[in-house]
C-alpha cells in the first residue's frame, strides 16, 4: 500500500469527523458569541487595543449567518498549526466552512518566527486569486505591505487572532491581547493575595519577541502589575518560539536563576504547558505556580490535574467561526455597515468552574486532528 493512498484514507477519515462534527453544529447552530464590535473614528495604524480604546464600541452578541450563496474560495495564513490552540482554530475554521458551504485552505508557516515563509504564502495566496484571505500575523508591523499588497489586487484581507497595525485590513477578529496580559496578571494578584502574599515575583514565557499578540500580553501583564495592591516583580521575560522543547529549556533557566524565590509563571498556550515538567523536577509544584495566557484542550487537562492552576481564554473556536462568518457577509455584500474591529470577549478557566464550563465554544473535540482543507464541491 503505498504512502499516498494511506494518507488519502487519514484524511478521508478525518474529514469524515469533522463532518460529524459540522452536522451537529449546522444542526444545532453554535450559541451567539459576545463581542465588542468597533466602528471609527479611530487611531490609523493602530493595534486592536487601540481601536477599542478610540473608537465606537457596541457590545453585541454575534449570532451564526445564513449560508452562502456561492461557494466562496478563502485561504488562511495561520503562522504555525504545531501548537493545538492552532488546531482548535482549524476546527472552528474547517466546520463553519462546511455549514456554510465555502471552500477553505489554511496555509500555516512552520512557527512563530517563521515570518518570511508566512508572506511567501501570502504572495502565494495573492497569486491564487482567492475571494478573500484571513491572515492570522506573525508580524504586528511586517506583514503590513503584503496586506496593502492583496488589497491593491482587490482582495479583501481579514485578520484572525493574532493583530496588526495594517489599516489595510477589512475586518479585525481578535481579542484584547493587552487583555490577555490583564486578566492573566489579575488572577495572579487575586491568589497571591489568598495565599496570604504580599509581594511575588513572575516570569513570563510569552512567545517570540516580534509577535504582536506577545507584544499585548506582555504590555497588559506589566499594566496589571504597576497598579496592584500587592508588590509584583516581573523579574524576567524570556522569548522565544512556543516549541516544547525550547520552552522547557527556558523554564528550566528561569527556575535555575530564581529557584524558590519565584513564584508564578505566566505563559502562551504552547509555552506554559512546557514549564509543567521544568517545575515538577525542581521539586516547585505548588510553590510556582503555572497560568497560561490562552486556552487548549492539553491546558484544561493540565488544569483538572492541577498542573496548570488557570487560564485566560480567548476563545480560538468562536474566532474562528466569527471569522469565516464576517468574511461570507462581506463578500455577499450583507452588512449595512462594516465594524473595524471585532473583540471576542475573553473567559477564564480554573478549578473553581471547570465543571460548568462551555468547552466547545474554544476547544475541538476530544481526538481531534486537524484538517487543512474544505471544498463543498469534492466528493
């Protein structure tokens, strides 16, 4: 049997339970998503942050759309699919395609920092005259000119979590990423203080340098700390690309430099589930204390065990099929007025309402593996 049929027969089987999945979804439609729509005036060349801090925002609850028309051919740059929030916006991507009844392809690059395989795509994407594309940016600034690029060639570009200042862009879907860094920050502060701490000392493990989500977090994380009721040192910021194993050796460095002097570390979804075995060989488990900056299925995992004590949730699921849906409005010239800007609000996960809590609105199912490609009209 050759290596290429077998692969046929994974991804037919894989297909095969998403489009179980998409059924129930198209079935039962998905719950409507709470948002902050934004509509200028606002800053030019800003950041997500900066829209919602000038410009109009409506709090809305964004509701599923009606299928298209015509099936629409869209690409998605996503900068890396090696870590599972990644997958999870696969999912939300690949089965609000197939309720919908539009082509998708998602194109990711090989990681964070892989910024010149992510505009190779683009050009890529450009040249393959797609109805529209849905860049999730490595850069904040360096994907700006192949976004006016697209725009220029009359395709419409929108952005999916991750942020840029492009004002070239037609819709942004994101999520306050100084947000993140906030509501991250405040739990801490909130624990610290029922641990009977008066002052605490984190590290951060927030992803490359460059990224502009790593940008937002960090700044948030800083702006929670400067105002807290208790001291918080930040006493060390270590970037680098979420990969476990890089991220392990940069916990293992962070606990060999402050050893129990630490006593949380804050990381991204592919960069805190790293520091688990890190703080459990140090024999820290309990003393420092883990938070992740986003939500993924290994996270809530680490989160029922008590490895991971909390997390901030973005909501990768729901962007994602807002995404798509504001795209398929666009492009069948639906909407009476087009926001700049639409935040997903964010959740937060810990022990206290894991029980209760609405999973599939940011996680793929159980077993999930992701699926790159959608066209209604392949059998």
């Amino acid at each position: 049997m050759s290596g290429k049929f077998l692969q046929r027969i994974v991804h037919a089987l894989l297909l095969s339970a998403v489009l179980l999945a998409g059924a129930a979804v198209a079935a039962g439609g998905f719950d409507p998503v709470s948002v902050n729509a934004i509509y200028p005036p606002l800053k030019g060349s800003g950041s997500a942050d900066d829209a919602l801090a000038t410009g109009r925002v409506v709090d809305e609850n964004y509701s599923m759309v009606a299928p298209a028309r015509k099936p629409w051919r869209i690409a998605f740059l996503f900068p890396q699919i090696k870590d599972s929030y990644w997958a999870d916006c696969s999912y939300g991507v690949i089965s609000e395609a197939m309720r919908l009844g539009v082509a998708v392809d998602i194109f990711p690059a090989d990681g964070l920092d892989d910024l010149v395989g992510q505009l190779r795509k683009m050009d890529e994407a450009i040249a393959a005259k797609y109805d529209a594309i849905v860049i999730s940016p490595i850069s904040q600034t360096a994907n700006n000119s192949s976004i006016a690029r697209a725009r220029a060639g009359a395709v419409p570009v929108f952005e999916l979590a991750n942020d840029s200042t492009s004002d070239d862009l037609t819709i942004k879907v994101t999520s306050s990423l100084k947000g993140i860094g906030i509501k991250a920050a405040q739990w801490i502060i909130i624990d610290a203080q029922k641990r009977g701490l008066k002052s605490i000392n984190i590290a951060l493990l927030p992803g490359p340098r460059d990224a502009g989500r790593v940008k937002g977090e960090v700044e948030g994380t800083y702006e929670a700390a400067y105002i807290a009721p208790i001291r918080v040192n930040i006493v060390a910021v270590k970037y680098g690309d979420s990969d476990l194993i890089g991220q392990s050796r940069l916990a293992a460095q962070l606990l060999g430099q402050y050893g129990k002097k630490l006593d949380y570390i804050l990381g991204c979804t592919g960069c805190a589930p790293a520091a688990v075995l890190p703080v459990k060989m140090a024999g820290l488990k309990g003393k420092v204390r883990i938070v992740a900056y986003g939500l993924t299925r290994e996270i809530a995992n680490f989160i029922r065990r008590g490895d991971i004590v909390a997390a901030v949730d973005t909501k990768g699921v729901s962007q994602a099929r807002v995404a798509i849906d504001a795209v398929v409005n666009f492009l069948e010239g639906r909407n009476e007025a087009l926001p700049h800007t639409i935040l997903i609000k964010l959740g937060l996960l810990d022990k206290g309402n894991y029980a209760e809590y609405a999973f599939d609105s940011s996680i793929a199912p159980k077993g999930y593996e992701p699926v790159l490609s959608y066209d209604p009209g392949r059998k």
